[in-house]
C-alpha cells in the first residue's frame, strides 16, 4: 500500500517524470523494432514493439515466520532487458512487509496502447496473482512498500492499463531471482498458467485500438481511468453492468471537472483512482454475467435439446409401432407371393422334367439336350429335337419374364476352333427355333463353349457322347436367388 508521504512525492514529482518519459522514452533491449518511416497522422499511437512473451516458471520463496528482512533481486525480461530492482522482505505479526526499488523502467505506455502503469504481483507456489500495488515511476525509479498475508510467493512486474487489474497480463518486464542474501526454502511457481494475453481485453474489438496519448495536463491516473473505462465498454459493461459503469463515468467526469477547474493534483487523482477501481469492477461484473447468459443460454439449448430428443423419440416409437404393422402385412404378402412363386417355379420345372432331364443350380434350372438331337457332326436339328424344343416354347409362353442362356458343348475329337464353332453353331440353331416358337429375341443369348466343361470322359465313346450336349439355361424372375434351394 501507498503512504501519504509517497503520494505527496509522487503528485511533486508527476510533471518532472513525465518530461523525462517524452524526453528519454528508447526501445526496450531485446526487442523487434517495426521499421517505419515517417509516421502518417493516423498511426500516431500504434505500438512500435511487436510483444511476443512466452509464459515462463519463477522462482517463489518460502520466508518462514522471521524478523529479520531478507533480500531478493529483480531481473529485467526481454521486454525490459535494462530493468532491474531490488526488494527487502520481512514479516511481522502474520504479516510479510516488502521494500522494493525499481530503476531502468521505461513509461508503460510505451510497450502498447493498452498499458498505462506498472503492478507488482505476488504468485503463490499454485500459480495464483496477488495484486501488491502500483509501481510509479519517478525519474526512471520507482520505490513501493506493501505488504500481505503470504509467506510462500514469487515477485514479478507487468505492465498493465490500470493498477486496480486482478490478473498480470503477460508483459511481464521484471521477475525475481534470489541473491546471495535471499534466505528461505526456494519453491517453484509456474506463473505463465496465469498471465493474461493482450487479445483477452480486445476480444471484442475488430482491430487494433489506439493508444491514449499521455499529457503533462493531468496525473497519470486520469489517463489510467480513461483507458480502464474504455476497456469495460469492451467488455460490454454499459450493457452488463449497467450502474456500475455509470459510476465510474460519473466518477471519471467529476475527476475531469477537477482537472479544468484546477482543483489539484490530489482531487483530480483520488477521483480517477475511484473511477478506476469501479471500471475494473465493472468489467468483471460484465464478463461474469456474460458467463451466466452463457451458461444459462447452454442449459436452456440442452432442455431444448432434450425436449427435442422426447419428442424425436416418441415420433420414433410411433413410426416404429406403424412400421411394425406395415411389416406384418408386408411379410403376409411376400409370404404369400414367395408361395406363388414357389408353386410356379415347381410347376415349370415338372413341365420342363417331362420335356428334358433339367437340374436346378445356383443360376436357374438348366435343360440338358443330347447331342443325339441333331445330325451327326452337324447343327441340323431332328425331328424330335424340335417337337422338344417346341414344347419347351410353350411351357415358356406364359412367363415372359425367364432368361435363356443357350450353351453348345462336344467333346475333344476335333480341333478346338472347329469345336467352338460347331458347338456355337448347335446353340444359334437351337435359337432360332425358338425364336420362330414365338419367344422374345431379347431373352435368349447362344454360346459355343467348344470342348470346355466336359461332365465324362472323353476316352469312352459314351463319355463323348455324353459331352455332345446342348445345354439351356432358364433363370430370372420368379427363378432369382431361390432356385438353388429348390
């Protein structure tokens, strides 16, 4: 915490320091410069560091219950690579008072159009922010005394946009490192689970903002309460915390009331500091009803959702109970219409017995028509085959929608191109008998297997002649798919 006397220091002080600020203001070691050229109007407060920080592990101190101070180092990050400091902590009744001095800081905002001030943050071994106060530059040094009820922390500097922030952001300038005369038990924090990135305060914005310009016409704190209050309206706080934010624009105008009317540094500053706090309050207030909007917009989706699936489910079972009925009726009618098929497939393949030997397959029922039917080495139909042939013609009239497959076989006494041919041969003239019966051209289909498939030897003259064949093929319609189990 501040005391008066500092206060008093740092209000004396204010004009001087930010002379030198405009006066001293160099790019911090270690970081990217953008080039530029000359500055156009509208980019006059762009930042000029690309800010690029990674979360980082630091050491955190154990300090016991002891009386006398220990001392503790500070090191500048990339960000600040100049800036050091240097801390003295000792506790007392419960309490761990500490002593810092800072020096080689650069104004805070030049590091980005958001930052505005420094804070000093205790981070216990469980990576958890405490907000130990503002660090104010003076001359380039700034001087903090505090205090808290921790005893097991780590120390480290950010640059933030106001001193009233509950989470660092991750422009961490400084960090502590134990010297020679750091006594306590050395414990680990891992801060970065914790640090803020810039985007968290401008995830409502389309682009980059500007940076308010800092004036010797005021204390920094009037231009920390103005980017506090800029920053709530980001966070939707006119709409989400209403009166909140009101209040510290009320607070915010009294304090620019002060500042043209010359009432001081002391009122003009109390009441920035005030709007400050009630910003900062605003904000988090918004951004926590938010959450509930969302949480309560996530439940009433769900319940929607549920209410969504109740009805989807019992249109369900109402379709199902439907479909189930309309099954039943539809597996009497396949039954039935499977037992038609069944009586006309039986019945087709008696005629057909009674007219050839025929055999169910996989395929259909195949008619096996010896070569006897036709004249020696010959395709010439007999006599017979064709009153078989005709009544098979018949038996076919009334199921126009069978497929024949005409096939000719013979033995291996030829030579296998004579074979094919007479084979084929015997299976076009076996077609175009039956196409002059009256069956459809594009139901039957002829084909010479020659010697192929033999179902005897070839070595007897009776396997021959059973090898001399014509065989046909009946298959589709009623006969599809249920033939082989005939």
């Amino acid at each position: 915490m501040l005391h008066a006397g500092h206060l008093r220091r740092r209000f004396i002080g204010f004009t001087a320091l930010l002379w030198a600020a405009l006066a001293a203001a160099q790019p911090l070691c270690g970081q990217q410069v953008i080039p530029q050229s000359q500055p156009l109007a509208h980019e006059k407060h762009v930042p000029i560091y690309r800010l690029e920080v990674v979360g980082r592990t630091i050491p955190a101190m154990n300090y016991l219950v002891r009386a006398t101070p220990t001392h503790l180092l500070f090191q500048g990050t990339p960000l600040a690579a100049t800036a050091r400091g240097k801390a003295s902590i000792y506790m007392r009744n419960g309490v761990t008072h500490i002593t810092a001095r800072f020096w080689g800081l650069v104004p805070a905002n030049e590091l980005g159009p958001l930052d505005m001030t420094y804070v000093l943050w205790a981070i216990t071994p469980s990576g958890v922010p405490h907000n130990l106060g503002e660090v104010e530059l003076l001359h380039g040094v700034a001087r903090l005394r505090t205090a808290t009820n921790l005893q097991a922390f780590g120390l480290l500097v950010t640059a933030e946009p106001d001193f009233a922030v509950s989470r660092p952001s991750n422009t961490v300038v400084l960090q502590n490192a134990p010297s020679v005369r750091t006594t306590g038990a050395e414990e680990q924090v891992r801060a970065h689970y914790h640090l803020l990135r810039r985007a968290h305060y401008l995830r409502n914005l389309g682009g980059q903002p500007p940076a308010i310009p800092v004036s010797l016409a005021a204390p920094l704190d009037y231009f920390e309460a103005e980017n506090a209050l800029r920053i709530a309206r980001w966070a939707g706080a006119p709409h989400y915390a209403h009166s909140l934010y009101a209040k510290a624009e009320a607070e915010f105008n009294q304090s620019k009331l002060y500042l043209i009317h010359r009432a001081g540094l002391r009122p003009t500053g109390m009441m920035a500091r005030a709007a400050v706090q009630t910003a900062e309050d605003a904000r988090l207030l918004s951004l926590r009803r938010q959450r509930q909007r969302q949480r309560q917009r996530k439940v009433q989706q769900q319940q929607s959702a549920l209410r969504a699936a109740q009805r989807k489910s019992r249109e369900a079972v109402r379709r199902a109970r439907a479909a189930a009925v309309r099954a039943a009726r539809a597996k009497s009618k396949i039954v039935e219409v499977r037992y038609q098929k069944a009586r006309l497939r039986a019945r087709l393949r008696r005629q057909l017995q009674m007219i050839m030997t025929t055999r169910a397959t996989a395929q259909g029922l195949i008619m096996n028509m010896p070569g006897l039917l036709f004249t020696s080495g010959s395709a010439r139909l007999t006599p017979a085959a064709k009153i078989k042939l005709a009544k098979v013609a018949g038996a076919l009239a009334s199921h126009p929608d069978l497929w024949l497959t005409i096939r000719g076989y013979t033995d291996d006494s030829g030579s296998p191109e004579m074979n094919r041919r007479l084979s084929f041969d015997r299976a076009a003239a076996v077609q175009e008998f039956l196409i002059q019966q009256g069956v459809s051209p594009a139901r039957i289909q002829a084909r010479g297997e020659g010697d192929a498939d033999p179902i005897a030897s070839n070595l007897t003259a009776s396997g021959r002649a059973q090898n001399r064949r014509v065989e046909i093929m009946v298959s589709g319609g009623m006969l599809t798919r249920e033939i082989a189990g005939q």
